[in-house]
C-alpha cells in the first residue's frame, strides 16, 4: 500500500475537532498494582533543546497565570514570564494570584496510577494530612473513569435499576458556569477546605479558562474558582483557528486528570495574548483543596520532532499552539502525566497528532511524539476519549485520516490504532486494509478511542478495541497487533459490524465502547445503542440486546455503573443532532437487557429534570448516588429525590 496524502478539505467536518517479518520483541514492564491503570508514555523524537513554541514566537509569557477565588489566608503571586533554565524550553509561570487558601496537600512528587480501577475495594475516601485524600473507589479521577477507559463505575451502591425511575430519580440541581463544557466531570470524595470543612468535589473546566471546585452534593456557591485570563489574554475565538468546530471558543476542552495522593489537578488551557497576537498551550497544576498552581507551574507547552513533515522548518516539525487542538482526556501513570493532541479542523498542513509526556512532580518535558512526521495529519482526537493504558504501561491512541505509509515502513500512521511503549519507542500497530480509501472519505479510524478489555481467558487474553467512522469495532491482540493486510482485516481477532459507513464523515461511532461484566456496549450514528457479549476474548457477532431509541449525531455518549456484578445501568448522552440550542437528555437503561429505558429527563412534567443546552460529545459522570452532566451554561446533577 502506497502513501497517501490527503490535503485541505472544502468544507469542515461536522463531526470531528480534528478536521475530527517478525516484529521485533519487547520485553514488559513491571505490571502496576492495579488493573487497568498503567505508565502512559509517549514515544518519538525528545524535544530537549527545542525552545520554539507552536506559534512561531518566542520568548517568555505569563499568560498562563490564573485567578484564583476561594476561602482561607491569601497567597499572591504573579506569572513570572521567565523562561525555564532546565533542557526542555518550558517558559515558567507563576502561582496563580488573588484570594486563596494556603496550598495543603501531600508532598509533590507523590505520584499514583490515576483512574478508578475496577474491582477495587468498597469504601469512602478518607482524609490524609494536608487535605489530600487516599485514592477511593467513589471517585472519578480520569476520563471515561480509567486508565483502560472502560467508562464503567463498578462501584455504585447508591443507583441501582430499582430507584433510577421519574418518581425517584431526577435532577436535583444545577450549578452555573461561565463557558462551555466540554470536558468531562471529576469527582474526590472527602477533600478538606480550608476553612470550609471535608467536602465531596465535583471539578469542572470550562471553554472560557476557568476550572470550578463545586460540592457534589448539595447546592452552594463554588467552593473555589480559576480563571486562566487576564487583562490582554483570553480564550482562544473559534474563528481564529480557520475551523470554528468548537463554538464559541477555545479553553479547557481535554479532560484534567487527578492525582489523588499529591493533590493535584492537571489540566491544559488554550489561551490568546491580543497582542501579536500569539497562542499559548499551558499546563497547570493546581491544588484539589484550593485551586492554587503547584509544582512551579503553569508551564507552557511545546513540542517538536526531526522530520519532513509539510509544515517542517529546517527539518523540524513542530506543534502549532493555534492550529492544534488538546482534545483527548489527560493521563496520569507511574509518575508520568500524557497529553495528546490534533486539530481543528482538517487544517492543512498544520495538523498532526502529538502525545507529549510530563514528569508529574517537576512538569519537566520528557518526550514528544509526532504521529506523521515525514508527511501531515493523523489527528489524536478520539472525540474526547482519554489515551488508554493497559496493565503493562503501554499507551494506545488512534489516528484520524491523513498520510499512511507504515506498510514500508515509514513512521506515518494515520488511520491506525498505535501502541507505544513507557521507554518512547513505537511498540506496534494496527491499519484496517481498506485505510486508504476511508482516509479519502474522511471516515476516521480516530473519531473514538481505544478501550483495554480485562484480561481474557483463551487464546487472546490481551485485547484491545479499535473503533470509529467505519462503523466496526475491530477487536486487536495487544501483543501481536497485525499491522495492515491488504486482503482484509482477517489478521486480527475479529472485526464486529456495527453499523457500517464508507463514505460519510459524518456517519460511524463516536462514542468510546463501554465494558460491563461480559458486555462491551456501543452505539453509532442515527443508530440505536446494542450490547455484544464478551466470551473467552471473542465477541458475539450479533448484539444481544439493543435500545429501542437511535440517536442522531453525534450517537449516544455511553458510560456503566453498577454494583460489582449487579445493578448494572446503562447510561447515554443524548446529543440531539448537537444542535446548540436543545437541551442534553439523560437516559438510563437497565445493562442487562437494553429494551428496558429505565428513565430519561424528558420525562417529568413540566420540564422538571430538563438539562442545559448540549455540548459536543458530553459525557456524564456516575459516582457516589449521581450523575454529573456538564453543558453549555451549567452543571447539572441527577441523583434520589
């Protein structure tokens, strides 16, 4: 198969934000301690030495610095604009500055495997020195709730099919907000505020720069707030990109990622500085009690790599601050935090993918990966869906259209599943035969993302599941991807129809499967949601249960919670065709047998559980008796009435 590259689209997408022999062994790394939660690393060219910024310009900037409101004695500080002395060319920035409580917390450099690992213990958070919490399983520390995304919640006592119906279960109430929503809710159990006692904390980032503490139980004025902007900085115009696919603009659009042990949240801003004007990517970390920056934080981000790429410059390729877009949820591993981008839009010759690695208790850079450094494109998007990590350390991203030439080995891998290794290297991949041609279309391999199933019994008990625009979830053995075969996929464990689409860009899976208790759920494009069983590491052929309701653009935005084995809930975004002015639509269905809608919000009177309006591939977060659902104008959240 030959490379291909795929240039500038006359139109945008209204799908993606990113428009959305043998091989050698690898030895493994120590398993972690918990399932599912892993070392995400990145792999390719160390950007050591590379001090030029996305934009093109240089120089110190403190526009990373925020505000911070809250409650508690004040420290004040201001963004330093300074650039850091250390071999990564990251710019330093101050604490962020105004009115907060004293920084508490366990001591940086404690990192852990972030995510709520599946079967682990029942039981509250408690309280550790400082304000930080033990790592519980009432939390939601990661997107899609861990490190293998499985999207399931297994310890939910609260919710259960019995009390999740209109006269027991609705929306208790909102929180407003100050821009859109994109990322997906967090949640901590038992954080102490300063001054304001233990707290259960839902935290929520914002498109226009802000991240709120809220409580997660009770209806009262944020806990704390952080606004990213400043007098002469501010959120990225949509229209300043040339692909306006997020309206009405750019801020926080991954989701953050929570280190319970240190007491930090990591989160990326997107920020302009008018004059010039210039953009910014900063990493920050803040503290989970107060809000303040950690660590000698924000740190601007960069990235560049040897290649010949189009957009090369002297033989470097190197991210571009405006044209690329931080879509795909953070991760947090083995001390190492990961973070993915694409684009906006399918912005020739700008866009690439990227994942970028960041020693999680110094933020000094420790690796870069381009996924088409001789050629363009190959977006990390995944519609929002967090790289995922599997018990090992390897990380796994898919690709979106653009240059493939991997059956030659080159380095460009667009429309591919890719693992990469905790040390850097490029482990192995998978390319569906017919990539080309679906690239052409625009029928993304990336537009979800992967998901690591629990260890299988049989043959395969290493399994990944790739999925996207093409409407099929190809299930791959973790350990002998497959690479391409031009005569079809036959090379990988089996490839299971969902709902099938050669030519619209519009048309395929969004949503990221879901797995429960021998279950994977999956939904597509004006398709319903259908369960499949999982059996000794082969999926059936046909689903075993469907809803009856299909949902229009984007899909259904899935995620499980259940009791262990029991009490399993299906819970689904409805989109509504995202069309911004409809409110977002809550439903749950029972896991075991999807014909059974146990609630949705459209069905009180008198619009008594009505959401705000939709965002673009909302997500909601099960934990601890609700569900957390962000949108354009507010947080809502469901639980017992």
């Amino acid at each position: 198969m030959s490379r291909v590259l795929v240039g500038r689209r006359s139109g945008l997408s209204n799908d993606s934000d990113e428009r959305g022999g043998a091989r050698p062994q690898v030895p493994r790394p120590t398993a972690i301690a918990l399932a599912l939660l892993a070392t995400l690393v990145g792999c390719g060219v160390s950007s050591k030495g590379a001090g030029s910024l996305g934009n093109n310009s240089s120089g110190g900037s403190g526009a990373g610095a925020g505000t911070t409101s809250g409650v508690g004695s004040g420290v004040a500080g201001s963004a330093s604009g300074t650039s850091d002395a250390g071999p990564d060319s990251t710019l330093g920035g101050g604490p962020a500055t105004g009115s907060t409580a004293a920084s508490g917390g366990a001591a940086s450099g404690s990192s852990a495997a972030t995510g709520a690992p599946s079967g682990s213990a029942e039981g509250d958070a408690q309280t550790a020195e400082g304000g930080a919490v033990s790592i519980s399983a009432k939390a939601v520390y990661t997107q899609h709730n861990d490190l293998g995304r499985t999207g399931l919640n297994p310890n939910e006592t609260i919710l259960t099919p019995a009390n999740v119906d209109m006269g027991h279960f609705g929306k208790k109430f909102s929180q407003p907000v100050d821009g859109w929503v994109y990322a997906q809710p967090l949640y901590v159990p038992g954080v102490s505020i300063p001054n304001m006692g233990t707290h259960n904390v839902v935290y929520i980032a914002t498109e226009n720069d802000s991240v709120y503490a809220f409580d997660g139980d009770t209806k009262q004025a944020a806990l704390w707030t952080v606004s990213f902007l400043s007098p002469g900085v501010t959120a990225v115009p949509a229209a300043d990109t040339g692909q306006p696919n997020l309206e009405p603009q750019i801020g926080i659009t991954g989701t953050p990622v929570i280190d319970p042990v240190a007491s930090i949240l990591y989160v990326v801003a997107k920020t302009k500085v008018t004059a010039g004007p210039t953009y910014y990517y900063h990493l920050h970390a803040l503290d989970l009690a107060t809000g303040t920056e950690k660590l000698g934080g924000p740190i601007v981000i960069s990235g560049s790599v040897m290649g010949k790429g189009t957009d090369a410059d002297g033989g470097v390729v190197t991210l571009s601050s405006l044209h690329e877009l931080q879509r795909p949820g953070l991760a947090l591993s083995g001390g190492v935090l990961y973070i993915a981008f694409g684009a906006h839009g399918d912005h020739y010759p700008y866009w690439h993918g990227w994942v970028l690695g960041y020693d999680a208790t110094t933020l000094a850079q420790k690796f870069v990966y381009c996924t088409t450094p001789d050629a363009d494109e190959g977006s990390i998007w995944q519609s929002g869906s967090g790289i995922a990590v599997d018990p090992q350390g390897s990380l796994y991203v898919e690709t979106g259209n653009g240059s493939f030439d991997g059956d030659t080995a080159g380095r460009d891998l667009a429309m591919s599943v890719v693992k990469l290794s905790p040390a850097g290297a490029l482990v192995d991949w998978f390319a569906p035969y017919d990539a080309v041609a679906l690239s052409n279309a625009d029928v993304d391999l990336g537009s979800a993302g992967p998901m690591i199933l629990p260890d299988q019994t049989g043959p395969n008990p290493h399994l990944v599941i790739g999925s996207g625009k093409p409407g099929y979830m190809y299930l791959i053995d973790r350990d002998q991807m497959g690479h391409i075969n031009a005569a079809g996929d036959t090379q990988i464990v089996q490839k299971v129809t969902v709902h099938p689409n050669t030519a619209g860009n519009g048309s395929g899976i969004f949503a990221t499967p879901v797995y429960w208790n021998g279950y994977v759920y999956v939904t597509a494009v004006a398709d319903v949601i259908r369960a499949f069983t999982l059996n000794a590491g082969v999926l059936s052929t046909m689903p075993v249960s469907q809803t009856a309701q299909s949902f229009v653009f984007p899909g259904a935005l899935i995620a499980a919670s259940s009791n262990g084995t029991t009490a399993g809930i299906l819970w689904a975004v409805q989109g509504d065709g995202y069309t911004p002015t409809h409110a977002a639509v809550l439903h749950a269905y029972d896991a075991t047998d999807l014909t059974k809608e146990l609630y949705n919000s459209g069905q009180a009177p008198a619009m008594r559980d009505q959401a705000g309006p939709v965002s673009k591939y909302d997500m909601p977060t099960v934990v601890n008796g609700h569900v957390y659902l962000g949108t354009q104008t507010e947080l809502d959240v469901y639980g017992e009435l």
